[in-house]
C-alpha cells in the first residue's frame, strides 16, 4: 500500500496469511511480502513462535516449513478483522467528505460535470453519486491523458481525450487529479477552455 507504512500488527497479519496459505514459503518470500529485510525475517519469526502462533518444521537442516496454529489462526482473523474496520472507518470518512464536495458543486448550480483524472479520486466520487440518491448531478464522461486509459471506462462511464471535452455537453470540469492538477489547468488554459468552469477537488 502506497500510503500506509505496514505497522507491527500489519505485518504480523501478512506474515500469518502467507504462512497458512503457503508453509513451504523461502524467508526471501517472506521478506517481500513484508517489505523487510531477509536478515530480518528470523526475528518476526521467533516473535510468532513465542507467541505459540506458528510453529517450524525442518525437514533438512537447510528446509523448513512454517505451520500456523490454532492460536494463530485466531490472531490472524482478529487482526482481519481490526484492520478492515478501520480502513472502513477511513473509508467512510473521505466518502463523507466527497459527499460534501459533491453538494458544494451541486449549489453552484451545476448539473452535467466532467470528471478530470481517471483515478482512485474520481472513481471514489463516482461511487458516491452512485449511492447518493437524488444528488441531482451528472457525470458525463472521465477525462485523462493517459493514452492507455483513453477510450476505456471507468464504473461504466467512458473515459476520453482533453480534445473531445467539447464533443460532450457538460457544465463544468472537476479536477480530480492531485499530482497532475498544474499539468491539467495548463492543458485546459492552452486549449482555450473558460477557467471560470473548472473546478478542482484539492481546492475548496
């Protein structure tokens, strides 16, 4: 995950999961599923091991096998558990301030919009629109520059070119993208498009 860094108890999860569905897995394996160093695999191992949440297997002096246990498995479905609670908690907190920007645009008296930027931003307001029952707004289309997006879709809304903007009757444009929200308004200042009709998520 690009924004969180894995916590104690995240890996720990991760390292359970990997361990029940694979008890033949290479520390550098577990190395990779935690984002950790493999000189540092023995001591998350010892860790669960005293724990009495896995236990090892040598089948040679240089193979071992991993196996979770009883108590293990408990852990590893109460960490689960915890950890999908918040993400939904989270969730559900920038759906919320979604759902607030959504009305702001809706009282400026704008009705059909084009989304800019085909990522996690725009797919989240449209998931929101799509909950959210007479919001009385429109997404027309998703704009995007990557060319390997173009022409696809997104939550079954087409995504198309800054140069067919004009083929589609919209309202105003919402910016949606936070890496690339200077590139965009120069694109659409270069176009000639009236600024006065874009709007942009990150600037409230």
């Amino acid at each position: 995950m690009k924004f969180f860094n894995p916590t104690s108890e995240l890996k720990e999860l991760r390292l359970l999961q990997h361990i029940e569905s694979k008890f033949d897995c290479t520390q550098k394996e577990l190395s990779e599923v935690v984002g950790a160093a493999v000189s540092m695999i023995n001591q998350y191992i010892n860790a669960l091991e005293q724990k009495g949440l896995i236990i090892r297997k040598y089948r040679s002096s240089k193979t071992v096998h991993y196996f979770v246990t009883p108590e293990g498995l408990k852990r590893k479905n109460y960490l689960l558990i915890t950890y999908t609670k918040e993400l939904l908690d989270l969730y559900k907190l920038a759906k919320s301030n979604v759902k607030s920007y959504i009305f702001e645009v809706k009282d400026k008296h704008y009705r059909k919009i084009l989304l800019y930027g085909a990522g996690e931003v725009a797919e989240t307001i449209l998931s929101v629109l799509r909950d959210t029952e007479e919001n009385g707004l429109q997404v027309v289309a998703v704009i995007d520059d990557d060319q390997a997006k173009i022409g696809g879709s997104m939550m079954g809304y087409p995504i198309i070119s800054s140069q067919d903007i004009h083929d589609y009757i919209h309202d105003v444009i919402v910016v949606t993208s936070y890496a690339y929200e200077d590139t965009i308004l120069d694109n659409l200042e270069r176009t000639g498009y009236d600024m006065s009709r874009v709007e942009r998520f990150f600037v409230r």
